[in-house]
C-alpha cells in the first residue's frame, strides 16, 4: 500500500512540489498577517513565515546530516556479513 501511494506521488511530483510552495506561502501569509507578535520572545520571531522557514530549514539539514552520516560507515554492502 505505501509503495503505491510512492509511486503514485512520483508521478505527480510537480503537483506535490506545487501544493507544499502553496501550503508554506499560506503558512507565512497567515503567519505575517493575522498572529500577534508582541510577545515574541527573540528577534527572529518577529519575522513574517520564521517558524515555518525554520522548520524547512531544519528538516533539509537533518537530511543531509543522515545522508552523510550514513555514508561514513554506518552502511554496508549487502554481502558484509557473508565474509
């Protein structure tokens, strides 16, 4: 079932890639037009959008980071065991 909803993404992916810029563009408009920010604790939280930019940014980093990580050794050719 998970691998057909994959594949069924993929195919679309222009669509998906669509809906997200739409839903993160929503996200920073009501973020910049209708939450009160004065009671923001820092300076970046008065920005329009700074949470959810965050939360993109974060998210790529720990991609990347895993990916890395994961390259360094953690991973092993299918035939590692079998020596």
């Amino acid at each position: 079932m998970i691998v057909g909803l994959i594949e069924f993404l993929k195919r679309r992916l222009n669509r998906v890639i669509l809906v997200c810029c739409v839903i993160m563009a929503l996200l920073v408009g009501f973020d910049a037009l209708l939450l009160d920010k004065n009671k923001a604790h820092t300076a970046a939280e008065h920005l329009p959008g700074f949470w959810a930019v965050f939360g993109l940014v974060s998210c790529v980093v720990i991609i990347f980071v895993s990916k890395w990580f994961g390259k360094l050794g953690i991973t092993r050719r299918e035939d590692y065991y079998d020596q």
